[in-house]
C-alpha cells in the first residue's frame, strides 16, 4: 500500500515523445559535440513551450539567460508541483530521473551555469533519498562534476532543495525567495530571473517537464519534436488524470487532444463536468467537450479532474477556494482578501442566503483579481469561481431548498 | 531545557550548519533537518540557526511560520497528513477522517493525549490517481479506506 516506488529501471510507460527511449547519458554525450547556438536553435524548431502551465517558449528562456552575462549562472528545475490533480513531476522523477537530470546539464552546458538546483516539493520527501544516491551515481559516471565526459571546462553539478509545502512556490521568483532563505514571497517582476534570479545571478527556472522533453530534443532534433502536436502547441504533455474515470494516472498525448478523446481514453463515464489545469486552470460542461486541448484552445498544466453526474459541482468549487484561501501567502491584498471573500460567496450559495447581486459583484472582484494580483496564484484562483458558476448556474442556483443544509 | 540537551542541540544545528553552508541559503535545509528529528523547530533552536547564519531570530521565525511543513510548537511524535483535495475528497477522505477521529478520540488539527499522533489536513500530496491517501510521517499510503487507515495507525509505534 505504500505506493510511492522509485524505480527507474523498470519502464513500463510508452509514449510519442517524452516516454519514448533514452539511455543515461546520451543527450549529454551528444551536445559535447555541439555548440550552445546548435543546441538553442534545436530547442527554437521544436518551439516547446514551458510545460509548467504558463507556457513561455524555452528557447526564449535559455537565450536570454545564455546572453546574460555574470561569473555565477543557475539553473533551477521547478518540481514544486502543487497544482491540485497534478503528479506527472512525481512519476518523472521516480520512474525517468535519467530525463530530468540529462535535461539540466543540458541547460548547464548551453546557458552558462556550473550549478543546478532541483526543488523539490515537500511532499516528496521520500523522492530526495534516492535522486540524491542517483546524483552520486551520475558523479561517478562523470556524468556530473568536473570535466564531464572528459570534456575541458564542463563543470556542472546538482544538488536538491527541499520544499516545505507551499503551493506558491511554484512560482517561480518565490520558488527562488525560498531558495534564499526568505519566506516565498513572489517578487515583483520585472526584473525577471533570467537575469535577477537566485542570489541576483541569472537563473533559469524551468518545469521538471519541459527538462526532458529537451533531453529527447536534443538527441532527436527539434523538427522532430515539432511533427508533434499542433502548429502552436508543438510536441506532446502529460496529463494527470484524476477523479471520476476507471484508469486514472499519467498519459502522455500530443497536444490538440480532444478533451472527449481523453475522456473515452481513460474509461470515463457519464461524465459531467472536466476541470482542466487544475484548481486554477478551468471548468468545462459536457457541451464543450469537443474542444481542444492546446494552447490555441485550452491552455494547461496537465492536470485533468474528471466529475460525473453524481457530484456536486458547489462542493467542489468549495473545495478549490478553500484550497486557495490556505495557499495565497498574503502579501497582496486581492489575492488575500478576495480569495476569502469568494470562498464565503460559495458558503453563501451553500446555506442559500445569497442575492445575485451579490454574487454579480463577487465575479466582478474576481476579474479584478486576474489583473491585480501580483502573481499566477491570485490571477488564476479567480478562475474555477468564474466558470463554474457560469457553467453551472442551473445547478447550483437551483439547489433544493435553496441550499444543501435546506432550512 | 536542560544545559546539556542544549549543548547537545547546538552542535546538531552546528553539523547541519557545516553540512549545508553558513549562507541563509541553507537555511530551508537546516530547518528541514531540525523539523526531521525534532518534530518542530524550538525557540532554542530558532536563535541557534540566527546566530550560525547571522540573521536576526525573527527572520528565522518569519520562514518557520510561512511553510505549513515547519512549526515551532511541538507536535505529536507521529504527523499523521490526509490529504483533502478535490481528488482524494471526492474518492471517500471523508470518511476516512471520521474514522481516524472515532479511533485516536480526536478531532482533525488534534494531538492524542499521549502525544502519540498528531492529524491534519494536506493539500495536494501528488497521489491524486490513487486517492485517498495519507502521509505518516514522511512516508505516504495510497487507495485508502477507512479500515485501512486505521490498521495503518495502529502500525505505527
């Protein structure tokens, strides 16, 4: 029953681009043959995009912390995954440590850095006993350290942080404030990390995701990785399938997937309602589900929740806004307050003591949070209250006896 | 607290200290490492960590309260974590709550008396495809029932 395994030797997993072959060490063996600029124009043609969820082109990334100039570079790999109904960055660096460790001495190589940092989340702690016994394995394989490979010069090493369960650190300057030593705090940007990151030094921050797709990139080409997916939205992702369907887990699928495509894949059944990108990312009725999920339709993270007919759907926009009235870290004031004052507009329509003028106002300050909040956490919580209530207004303002606790 | 546990607790934060770095970038770690044997992280401590990195107490204290996995009040010697997001939520934690409150005689948020476990809430543990799951200590359990969460407990020593 403890179910958390690491073990990557054993690849049961397959898949188009991420869960398809790779050896240790071969991505690194290949760009020592490269320069930086072949291996920023691969990563340029592939047109991957971050695969955290904002979706910021990496090459871009890469570029721009390449031309930064400074004695000290970083890269950082984001696996403060904390999106709720998001495990893929588990299963990578249990089942594919191989891809995401390749992936950052890549990104040591061609931006400049001597030092990777992962981050990982506090709820992974059983994870850091053994990456950390792979990272000694790599050092002796010359795989990290100095002169890897015997190449002159290339020095790189990893070490691992570990979170302490906070979901906003998965942004990625308040991933870098706790890095630091600070509370994690989002920092006003700009600047942005890519030239004021951890410890003021350029840093490059990117998902655990996107680190191996650049692995395989590197060793099959960008043109390649770009046959994937569609014309904006290159390659594959991965999706965390949760919730109401009979094979949940982690499936890798080419973006431009058609929600109902995944629905059918997973072995979901009278499905009502698929929130997509998690707690922050949105919620589509069974009428849209014949859309796309790419970044030209429906952006995302990966993470897939799947509702039936049974459930409630106020239920579990309660569940996401006291989720994010835990997590804001309160150092701006719309996410603090408003994400409080639409966790008790659900309470509201709970107990059936609401007016629709009220809740007309709670929509309004939630689409005054998405521009005013400093950060992703507090212009995205907005975003489940905004569409669920809209998708599911005859549900949930039909509610028997006004409320669930009817009076 | 007796002069010798304080000795004895300097020197450990002296060694986390040596380990990590005298940088407040290690100071995550070194907290982690105190939050690991200790089950929280002492007053004592808090100015121990302040003066090995020479930052003021408070800045110490200022990370301890952020991070819902750092306290500086004593917990129970087990930590007992369920996880109440939506997917686990919705594949029965409830009722796997209420049966570990019936068994420990606790409310969720509560100590046992004999200061054996303490429960609370997690958000998201990463163990969405197998919900409902709990995290004893730092070890997680997956696809749990009621039943099973207790027979888990009852495990623990």
């Amino acid at each position: 029953m403890e179910a958390i395994i690491f073990n990557p030797k054993e690849k049961r997993r397959s898949g188009p681009v991420i869960f398809s072959e790779y050896k240790r060490g071969d991505a690194i063996r290949k760009i020592l043959t490269m320069s930086r600029e072949d291996i920023l124009f691969e990563l340029k043609d592939s047109k991957l995009k971050g695969r955290g969820g904002a979706g910021f082109p990496t090459s871009t990334k890469w570029m721009l912390t390449a031309a930064a100039k400074s004695d000290k570079k970083f890269i950082v790999c984001n696996a403060d995954e904390g999106e709720p109904g998001t495990f893929k960055d588990r299963v990578l660096l249990s089942e594919y440590p191989e891809l995401v460790f390749d992936g950052m001495v890549i990104g040591g190589y061609t931006i400049g850095a001597q030092q990777g940092i992962l981050y990982l989340r506090g709820e992974y702690e059983y994870l850091l006993k053994p990456l950390e016994d792979y990272l000694e394995e790599m050092r002796k394989d010359n795989l990290l350290g100095n002169n890897i490979l015997g190449k002159e010069g290339f020095n790189f090493d990893i070490y691992i942080v570990l979170g302490s369960g906070a979901y906003v650190c998965g942004e990625e300057t308040a991933l870098i404030e706790s890095l630091e030593g600070h509370r994690g705090e989002p920092r006003n940007r700009p600047p942005y990390p890519i030239n004021t990151g951890y410890l003021g030094k350029p840093t490059c921050v990117n998902n655990v995701e996107t680190l191996c797709a650049v692995t395989h990139i590197v060793m099959k080409g960008g043109s390649w990785f770009a046959k994937f997916g569609t014309d904006k939205s290159t390659g594959s992702k991965l999706f965390s399938v949760s919730g109401d369907c009979e094979k949940p887990g982690v499936y890798e699928l080419p973006w431009g997937t058609k929600v109902s495509e995944l629905l059918e894949l997973v072995g979901a059944k009278n499905t009502k309602a698929v929130q997509i990108g998690g707690a922050s990312g949105i919620c589509i009725p069974k009428s849209q589900f014949d859309r796309t999920i790419a970044y030209e339709d429906i952006p995302t993270g990966g993470s897939i929740i799947i509702f039936n007919e049974s459930r409630d759907m106020l239920h579990v926009l309660k569940n996401f806004m006291e989720f994010f009235v835990e997590e804001s870290c309160g150092q701006c004031t719309p996410c603090r307050i408003g994400n409080y004052k639409l966790l008790e507009g659900v309470e509201m329509i709970e107990r059936g003591e609401y007016t629709f003028s009220y809740i007309n106002k709670l929509k309004d300050l939630g689409r005054t949070m998405q521009v005013t909040s400093k950060c992703g956490l507090g212009q995205s919580s907005p975003n489940p209250f905004i569409s669920i209530l809209e998708n599911f207004r005859d549900e949930i303002f039909n509610r028997p006896n006004g409320g669930r606790n009817g009076r | 607290m007796l002069a010798v546990e304080k000795n004895a607790l300097s020197e450990e934060i002296e060694s986390y200290v040596n380990k990590y770095g005298n940088d407040r970038s290690s100071l995550l770690m070194i907290l982690h490492e105190i939050q690991k044997k200790h089950r929280h992280i002492s007053e004592f401590a808090q100015q121990e960590v302040a003066r090995l990195l020479n930052i003021h107490p408070v800045e110490v204290y200022s990370v301890i309260s952020f991070f819902a996995f750092l306290n500086s009040n004593p917990k129970g010697r087990n930590l007992v974590r369920i996880c109440q997001t939506i997917s686990c939520d919705m594949k029965g934690k409830k009722q796997v709550v209420e049966a570990i409150e019936r068994e420990l005689g606790i409310k969720i948020g509560g100590t046992t008396k004999d200061n054996k476990f303490t429960v609370e809430y997690a958000n998201c543990l990463g163990l969405c495809d197998m919900g409902p799951a709990m995290a004893i200590n730092d070890r997680v359990y997956t696809n749990l029932t009621p039943e099973k969460a207790v027979e888990l407990l009852a495990k623990v020593k």
